[in-house]
C-alpha cells in the first residue's frame, strides 16, 4: 500500500511547505495555507510523459533538423472568437475561459461545439456541474442538434479519461475544471493539488492525441481565475469573459495566447437565442452619447489590429473633503492623476482642490498611451464646463512636459473615424504625412496639451 504524508500548500500561488504557516512566503497572504494528502507511490507522471506529440518516446534532437508542418487553423463560425485565438483552433491547444458567474461562459462554449459538430468534427462535451437533460435543455433554447456532439456528464478523472480513449473526439469541453477530481489525490475537488493534477492530465492527453481542449475556469471575487497561478502557466491560451450580468454586451480577451497575440478584443451580444457577435462595436460604445455634454471626448484606440472608438467622460468637481478623490472606471487611476498633474503644472488648471471622475462608456478597459490627450481634454471639458465638438476625435500620447508624442497606426484610427462620420481629428503633430487621409475628414496637428485645448475648447 502507498505510503502518504501531508503537506500545506497556499491556494493562491501553489507554495508547498511541510508545515503550517500563517503567512505564504510565496505570496505574502495570510491564511491561504491548506493541508494537502498526497501518495508518494503513484505512478503517475509529468505532464508530458516524456512522450511526443505523437504518444512515441521522444528523444533530444537538434533544432535544425526539426520538421515543421503548418497545420490550417480550425475556424469556427464566430468570427470574433476566431480573431482572440488568433485565427482558429489550434490542434492540441489547451484553452481556459474564465469568466463570473452567469456571464455566459456554457453558452459560449456550447454554440461552439455546435459550429463545429456541424463541420463534421466530433466533440465530447463533458459536464461537471450539470446533467445531461440540464444541458440537453439549454441546447434546446440555444437550438444545437448535432450527432456529432456527444454530452457526458462526470467529475472523475479516469472515467473522463476511458470516454476520451473509447470516442476519440477532434474537440473537448470540460465545464468546469473545479469540478473535476483525482481519485489518487485525496484533497477535495477545486483544490490546488486536483485543479494541477487534473489539468495535468488532460494537457496531457490534448498533446499526445492532438485534441484541442476548452476547459471552464471559476473565477475570485477579485476577477481572477481561481486556483494556483501555476494553472495559467500550464495551458496555452487563457481568455476571460467580461461584461455585466445585467448588460447584454460581453467582452472576450486573450490575456495569454501561445498562438496569437494578447491584444485582440471580441465582441459579443447576449440575446434569447445565444450570443451572437457584434460587427462593429464602435457604433454600440457611441449610440447612447450625449450632445452638447461638457467632459465628454471620443478617442480611437487599437485593440490588437482592430480600431475602437470609444466615450470617455469625466467629472470635476469641488471637493468637500480634505484630500481630493480620484476614481476611474476603465482607466488606471495612475494615468488620471499624471494627466491631472501635468494640466495643473503646463497649462494652469487649478485642479488640486476638485474631485476626479473618469469613466469610459460601456464597459471598456483602455490602458494604451494615445488615449492621454482625450483624457486630458475631457478632464478639462469638465472643469470649464464647456463641451467638445459631437464630431471631435482626439488621439495622442501626453508627456510630462505637456507635449503631444505620435502614436502607432494612425491610419486606421483616422480611417475608423471617417466611417462614423467624425469629421475634425486632433492627433499628433508628427503624425502628420506620409499618408493620404481620407476625403471629407479635417486632420489638425497638435503639439501640446495647451495648443489641444485651444483648437478643442476655444481660449
């Protein structure tokens, strides 16, 4: 019989420790430390096996002569998640979605395996949080039927590894990983040592087989994907799944992606028969603006190869408390309280006694540098109370100094603006030339936040 011994590991970073503490040294939270039961006479091992992608013994073999084959990408119907996982599906891949409760993770993921059971690929979709009429009712509403689409319903390890083995799919998705358990680990399921192992095992599996696998992450009350940070290290691609419960838009973004780029955004809308994508989300984050409304200035901004046009509002004004509040929504509060700094100092604006309030309209995150210049003309919008032109599109990075530095792409940006009608756009001055705007747009070049706000607020 195996021999076991106890350990304590730390649920937020994975730190192993023989004994108790009250403090992670890994970490530095406290009370994070749970005792842990593991077999020391498993035979089980790392991830890989020490095998192939091809579930051969593999061997140390130079770099040079290493053939590669490019395998197409297999795309799904969304277009919006093909553009986050940077073209497709990749065979093999091992994708975590995280997302808040009922943000629409389980719909996402069935629609897809509906698109693509439909393409002739089979897909095993196993469930650990519901049963097979549950799900069976939701691909009802959602309208999937498909042959090729197999629903299992099971939280052990080895039988879900038997299932894989025995119907061979093309696609699997696990919802949720917190589910699952080890029956060789002795902790209880969610746990640090069950969420590693169990995502051990299925890495595995996807690598040796050539099965892309989707697994479902639960996330903290801080947003983050719950479980040791070693689960984000281990798996290929981790996209989170952002928006309001009470909103019908939702935001999916790469925030680690081994076969794409981190900095594509997708757009999806929530309606009775699913998620469906939005074209073009520059008209959903503008349809609500108000006219005439003082703190209120549209930048574009890049999100991965996609232009944006978003609303920033702000909000000043006097403060009743001693020290000045600085709050922000979609915007680091860092950058409000540089830009803040940098008006008081280069252009004069006595804003030292006045509460900040920023917010981007619709839900956004922002954190690229050539929104600065709009935020600071919102911020200054607000505290003279006069309004920016409805048809202003201001772009461009502030320095300390108060001057307007050149942004990348700007080309797209003007090109987006155009195509929403705006017809005056502010953007660095040495972004000027070398480019043919388009017709019927009105380029001004700016080399300072003051020569800004005179052509965007007049003296």
């Amino acid at each position: 019989m195996a021999k076991r011994k106890t350990k304590f590991m730390c649920q937020e970073c994975g730190y192993e420790s023989p004994k108790w503490m009250g403090k992670c040294p890994g970490c530095g939270q406290w009370n994070k430390m749970v005792e842990e039961v593991e077999s020391t006479g498993s035979t089980r091992r790392g991830a890989f096996a020490n095998t192939g992608n091809s579930g051969v013994a593999a061997k140390a073999t130079p770099i040079t002569s290493i053939e590669t084959v490019s395998e197409p990408r297999i795309t799904t119907d969304l277009n919006e998640l093909n553009r986050v996982l940077g073209g497709g599906v990749v065979r093999g891949s091992l994708v975590l979605i995280g997302g808040d409760p009922g943000i629409g993770k389980s719909t996402l993921l069935l629609q897809v395996s509906y698109q693509l059971a439909k393409k002739a690929h089979s897909v095993l979709y196993i469930s650990g949080e519901e049963s097979m009429r549950q799900t069976k009712l939701r691909a009802d509403r959602l309208g999937v039927t498909s042959d090729n689409l197999l629903v299992y319903s099971e939280t052990n390890l080895q039988e879900i590894s038997l299932t894989i083995e025995n119907t061979n799919p093309d696609f699997v998705i696990v919802d949720s990983i917190q589910t699952i358990f080890h029956p060789e680990v002795t902790s209880a399921p969610g746990s640090v040592s069950q969420v590693r192992e169990c995502t051990a095992e299925l890495m595995r599996i996807g690598k040796t087989k050539g099965i892309a696998i989707f697994i479902v992450g639960h996330v903290t009350k801080e947003g983050s994907i719950a479980g040791p940070r070693l689960l984000e290290h281990m798996v290929d691609t981790v996209l989170y799944f952002e928006g309001e419960r009470h909103h019908t838009y939702r935001i999916l973004r790469a925030v680690k992606n081994r076969f794409g780029s981190t900095n594509e955004m997708g757009i999806f809308e929530m309606k009775e028969m699913g998620l469906e994508e939005v074209a073009n989300p520059s008209e959903i984050f503008l349809e609500e603006r108000s006219q005439g409304a003082s703190g209120s200035t549209v930048v574009a901004s890049m999100e991965g190869t996609r232009p944006v046009l978003v609303e920033i509002q702000a909000l000043i004004s006097p403060t009743s408390f001693g020290n000045p509040r600085r709050m922000a929504t979609g915007i680091d509060h860092n950058r409000v309280s540089l830009l803040m700094a940098v008006l008081e100092k280069r252009v004069g604006l006595l804003l030292a006694n006045q509460d900040a309030y920023l917010k981007v309209a619709g839900g956004v995150k922002l954190d690229e540098p050539a929104i600065d210049l709009a935020v600071a003309v919102s911020i200054a919008s607000s505290f003279r109370d006069k309004p920016t032109r409805a048809t202003d599109c201001i772009i461009g990075e502030v320095g300390l100094t108060g001057e307007v530095r050149r942004v990348s792409r700007i080309e797209q940006r003007v090109q987006e603006a155009a195509k929403l009608g705006f017809e005056r756009i502010i953007l660095p001055e040495n972004n000027l030339g070398g480019w043919t705007p388009p017709q019927g747009v009105e380029l001004i070049g700016v080399s300072s936040v003051s020569h800004a706000l005179k052509v965007t607020l007049g003296g």
